[in-house]
C-alpha cells in the first residue's frame, strides 16, 4: 500500500502500490512519499550538464475565481523559474521539498530541453522523455518497478471511495505561498492562468 503524502488521502487505498507504467514517451508513476524527491533528483541528476526550469502549479483563490466569473471551472495559478542549472534546481527542491511534496493541491516538476518530471495529486509521478535508458536508469536506481497493470489514484477514486486533499503547512507556518514569494525573489514567475484539468 502507498504511504501517501500529508496533505492526500484515499479512503480504501489498499490495492495502490508502488511503480511505474510506461506509454511511449509518457511515464506514469504512483510513488511513495519518501521516493517522490529521491526519483526527481535522480532524474536531474542525469542531466547535471544541462540548464533547467522548474514549475510549480497552484489553484487560484476564491477572491481569484470570483475575478473570473466562471461558476463551472476552477483556474489554476502556473509558475516558471527559467535557466537555471541543475545544481541550483537541486538546491531549491531540497530547499522547499517539505511543503512542494507535502501540500495535496500543488503540482511542480523540473524540466529541460529533453525531458520534464513532475510531481502531481496522490502521490503521482508523471515523466516525458524520449530516452527509454533514462526511465529505467531513475526508477531502477530507486528500487521502483516496471508495473504494466499499475492502478493510479484516479482509478481508485469515486462517489464510495472519495479521496481528499488539502493544504500543507510546515512546522514554521510557512505553505506554498511563502515557497512562490521566495522564490519571486529569484526569478520565478506567473506564466499563465489555466482552467484545471
């Protein structure tokens, strides 16, 4: 069974475990909470050499939504940090892991030229890239299977299994708020508004 991230939950969660299944150059992955960072950090690893961006996806509030006039659709809030190399992405993930990880609602990821990894509701890994070699070499090395029959979060969750997410606050006080302040001081910004999924 996943042990899931603190801010995610899953009434009956007992037939979701750990792996990854691979669709041509998308990979889909359901990781434990302790594994999500590992596998992001291998797969910037990989490309230590290269120049990177990460992202980081947040709903917009309700005085947000109110701006917008859309009772059918919630929007969410996208954000880039641009050229930066990998040891910095390192650096930052480490940084901010607790509250990128833990909060149920915020999507984020790191990607080049080459390939992108990102972390997304339920403790779900998604992967896009064109090196086969690669997918292997991150899972493998993190002791994480191929799972051709790998069940997701979304498969599992209904109207008699709901699932509930919910914000993250670390020990401080600090949520995802406080991470996307920060890291404006760097260079991050709103890319876009977009209708969530």
């Amino acid at each position: 069974m996943i042990k899931f991230i603190k801010g995610a939950s899953i009434k009956d969660a007992s037939s979701l475990y750990e792996g990854y299944r691979k669709s041509r150059k998308y990979t889909y992955a359901v990781l434990n909470v302790d594994n999500i960072i590992k596998v992001m950090k291998s797969f910037i690893k990989y490309y230590e050499n290269h120049n990177c961006f990460i992202f980081i996806e947040v709903p917009c509030n309700l005085d947000e939504e109110k701006e917008y006039g859309d009772d059918k659709n919630l929007h969410i809030k996208v954000y880039y940090l641009d050229n930066i190399w990998a040891d910095e992405a390192l650096k930052l993930l480490e940084l901010f892991e607790e509250i990128l990880v833990n909060d149920g609602f915020v999507n984020f990821g790191v990607g080049n030229h080459e390939g992108e990894i990102g972390k997304y509701r339920y403790n779900t890994i998604g992967l896009y890239t064109e090196n086969e070699n690669l997918i292997e070499h991150i899972f493998d090395m993190n002791g994480i299977r191929e799972n051709k029959t790998l069940i997701t979060p979304e498969e599992l969750i209904n109207e008699n299994n709901p699932g509930e997410i919910t914000r993250y606050e670390d020990a401080k006080g600090r949520t995802i708020y406080d991470v996307i302040e920060t890291l404006t001081e760097v260079g991050l910004y709103l890319d876009k508004i977009k209708v969530e999924d």
